[in-house]
C-alpha cells in the first residue's frame, strides 16, 4: 500500500538513503522515522530565508502529488508506529509555522507562500492516510463526533493538551474551520488559485454564563447564530480550530458578530449569503467574511486574514456561474476570503485538529474530482450544463419560493433550502455540480473496489482522465456525466 511510501516519499525531499522497496520492518521504521526527525529538525531551524529557497517544500509536494499505492505494505507496521508518524507529522506543521510571518510579509520571495500552502497540504493528507489505517484496524463499529475523542483523529497542539480536550473547551473569537461532504464544498476548497482542504468557517461566541455559540453563513438560509450543538450536528469530515493571538480583540470581535447577527434574525431578517464574495461590505457575509466583518468592528480595525486567495481568469465563467461578482475587469485585482487562508495568517495558532476517518477517503476523492473539473474547465474550456428539464424544475422552485403559498413552500423546504437572493442559473449550476461529481464518485468506488485497495489522489486524478476519453467516445445516448459536463465545439 501507498501509506508508508508517503512518508519515504516525504523524506526523499531531506534524505537520499531510502530505499523504497525494502520490507516494512522495525529497522526500516526507525530509519524513516529518523529521516522525519530530521526533516521536523530542519523546519525547526530559525532561519526562514533558508526554509523557502532550499526547494524542500516544492520536493516534497511533487513526490507527494504523483503517489501510488503499490509501494510497501503499510499493514506490517505497528499501529503505534503510524501513530508516532502521524504525531510527528502534525508537530511539523505546528513547528514550520513559525515562519509564516516572515512568509506572509515578503510574498515575492521564492513564491514561499504557495509552496508552503502546497507543503502543508501535503503533510495532511500524509496524516489521513495513516489515520484511516490506525482507525480501520480498530475492532468494532466506530462513531465520531466533532472535536471529541481520543486517538490520532484529534490531535491537540502541545501547548493545549490539557486545556483543549473537547469542543466545550472553544473561546469566544476562536475560528473553526471545517470541511463538508458535498461537491459544492469541495468546489469552494479548490475553488482559488491555492488549493485549500476547507469550505466553511464557523466564529465561536460564548456568553456570560459559558454558553457557546457560533455565528456563521450558509448558502441555504444567509446568516445565522446557534447554539455550538447544532454545528457539531453538522458532522463535518475535517474540522480545525484556530485562536487569534490577542484573545480580548478576538472576544470582542465575536462579540460585535453574534450581536449584528443575532439581531437580523430575531427580526425575520436575516443577512444574506454573500455569493459575490465581496469581502469588504458588509450587507452580504459570505463564511470566511464573518469573522473577517468582525475583526473590522475593532476601534482599531484588524485585517484578516494577511494573505487573500485569487482566482484564475481561465474559470471566469464559472464564478459568473455562481455569482461571485467578477469580470474580465476585475478579476486580475479581485481578492476573495478562502476559508483555507486563515490557515496561513501568522496570527492564528492551531489549536487542535479533528478528523472523521470514515470521510476521509470519500472527500479525497471529492478533492481530485473537483481538482480535474476545475483543470478541464482551465485547460478544455469544458462547462456546466444544466438539462432544460432540471432548469424547469429549477425555475418552478425559484416561483414558489418567492409566492405566498405558505404551505407549499413549507412541504418542499424551499425556506431551509434556496435563499431568495439565489438565481436559477446558481441552483443550475449548484445542483448539476452535485450530479456531476456524484457520477465521477461511483466511477472512482467502482474502480477501487475492482483494485480492491484505496485510490491515492494522483491515482483518482489518472482514472477521472482515462474516464473523460472514454465518455468522448461514446455515443450521446451511453455518455453519463459528460453529457451534463463537457467543451461545447
């Protein structure tokens, strides 16, 4: 399997000594766990200049990117090795942030910053690897609920071991940045220029007497406050906690949110999903603008978060698509609140990371579909196209939603499902995505189950590639997502 070749693959970037078809044994694993040692030493050094010319981070990332699974078999491998790996690879990710300051503030030096992003993305997905082989060995049926637990699935940074052990222990001003299950939130994860691995973002208020609360947005109903219960119900497969690091500013600016938030709602009205992505108005509030709105409460405002992902002109139709407010104008200038660019803002400290083992293959792979229809649609100029049956159901549920057929509405959830700001050509393109990346999906289980082993990112990359040059050669009454997704000539 592909797991320990990961990590060999990883430590390629520090050490030349590894042999990768050597059996998994106890002196293989001291070996590779020495190499990982070595690179944590390396990222630990002060020296940050060093840490972005020395091409590590892009080394690294490249083996990473282009893994199989038929290197060494990770199931000869002690469970408490792959979690001392997992650990150690965690720690590599809190220690190398002590250079995101020197990162963030000279954002023309070696490109740092989108390779450090590429770095850290590839050392998580290293961990969920290794996480869903610890978990699946365990005897039983296993259960996970958000930020709670004990095992490699939640792990705490070294300095809050003892005063972050479940979600109870969330501060007012804390950020939660999460992943959800659907293609619409793998779509906002690799939506930017720079990947990301989340697609939501959630601002933590407690009150007076402890209670804890979140204020955050939604693209079914805009706005909303609630208690913490309700985004733990969510079950969302990554979720992430990140602490800003003046915790009164941050209290305050939570504060100043759940207030303004709070107040619409209890008044039937509600603040609006933000689909343009104007980050600087405050009338709409896409996820990631919440907390962002918050900190500009401040008598002295604070930007957040320091670096502000781009998108690529090349799916400028897309975001029209969707209703991101850009144009051939603009697009060069529009910077955009990626809920994954808190991650990279020196002034946040990762507190404690949790993961669902049971989700992580499945948002994997939700990953590399999104990665290749975001490639096509660069690259191919392939585009969304929704049926005229779909667009006429769409169009029926955008009249309801809006008439005074209170009944109606109520029978078919539209209220808890479709904004009023949203178009029929957002619900289009929003509801084909989800057919599209649905069909990749059971073609992606398909092949798995037939090499009866896990597909590995690069290898569900080559499988979604060979499946496009198969549908182009069908006939359009055989051809499934290509129908709804493809270069119209």
């Amino acid at each position: 399997m592909k797991f320990l070749t990961i990590i060999t693959l990883l430590l390629l970037s520090c050490s030349k000594t590894i042999s990768l078809r050597t059996p998994a044994n106890e002196t293989d694993h001291s070996s590779y766990m020495k190499d990982l040692i070595n690179l944590h030493d390396f990222v630990l050094k002060d020296d940050s200049k060093l840490f972005c010319s020395q091409g590590k981070l892009t080394e690294a990332y490249e083996k990473l990117y282009g893994l199989t699974q038929n290197d060494i078999q990770l199931e000869k491998i002690k469970p408490e090795d792959k979690s001392k790996a997992i650990n150690l690879s965690f720690n590599i990710r809190i220690d190398s942030r002590k250079h995101l300051k020197f990162i963030n503030e000279n954002p023309d030096f070696s490109d740092c910053y989108s390779k450090y992003r590429d770095f850290t993305r590839a050392l998580r997905y290293l961990e969920d690897f290794l996480i869903e082989s610890v978990e699946k060995e365990k005897l039983g049926i296993n259960t996970y609920k958000t930020l709670t637990g004990f095992g490699t699935y939640f792990l705490v940074h070294p300095d809050y071991k003892t005063s972050f052990t479940h979600y109870n222990d969330l501060k007012s001003g804390d950020v939660v940045l999460s992943r959800g299950k659907a293609y619409t939130s793998a779509a906002i994860s690799r939506i930017a220029a720079d990947d990301a691995q989340f697609s939501h973002m959630s601002f933590v208020f407690k009150n007076k007497t402890g209670q804890l609360f979140t204020t955050e947005s939604h693209i079914e109903v805009g706005n909303v406050t609630a208690d913490i219960k309700a985004h733990i119900d969510q079950k969302n497969a990554r979720t992430v906690v990140f602490r800003y690091v003046d915790p009164e500013a941050a209290k305050l600016a939570s504060q100043c949110m759940f207030n303004r938030v709070k107040k619409r709602q209890d008044q039937g009205r509600i603040i609006e999903y933000d689909f343009g992505m104007v980050y600087n108005k405050a009338d709409r509030l896409f996820c990631s603008e919440v907390a962002y709105t918050g900190f500009q409460c401040l008598k002295d405002k604070i930007d957040i978060p320091y670096t502000k992902s781009r998108f690529s002109k090349t799916l400028l139709p897309f975001l029209k698509s969707i209703g991101v407010a850009v144009n051939e104008r603009n697009i060069g200038n529009f910077k955009v609140l990626s809920p994954g660019d808190y991650e990279f803002d020196h002034r946040f400290e990762l507190v404690a990371e949790w993961r669902n083992p049971n989700e992580l293959k499945k948002i994997r792979m939700k990953d590399a579909i999104l990665t290749k229809m975001f490639e096509w649609m660069e690259n191919e100029q392939f585009t969304i196209h929704t049926k005229i049956t779909d667009k006429a159901k769409f169009w029926m549920a955008w009249k309801i939603r809006r008439s005074k057929f209170k009944r109606l509405k109520s029978y078919m959830k539209l209220e808890e499902k479709m904004p009023l700001n949203m178009s029929t050509k957002q619900m289009g393109t929003f509801g084909t995505l989800e057919k599209i990346g649905e069909m990749m999906y059971q073609h992606l289980e398909k092949v798995s189950k037939e090499k009866q082993r896990l597909l590995s990112f690069a290898e569900s990359l080559e499988i979604l590639e060979e499946a496009r040059e198969i549908e182009e050669r069908k006939p359009l009454s055989a051809q499934t997502w290509y129908k709804y997704f493809n270069a119209k000539k």
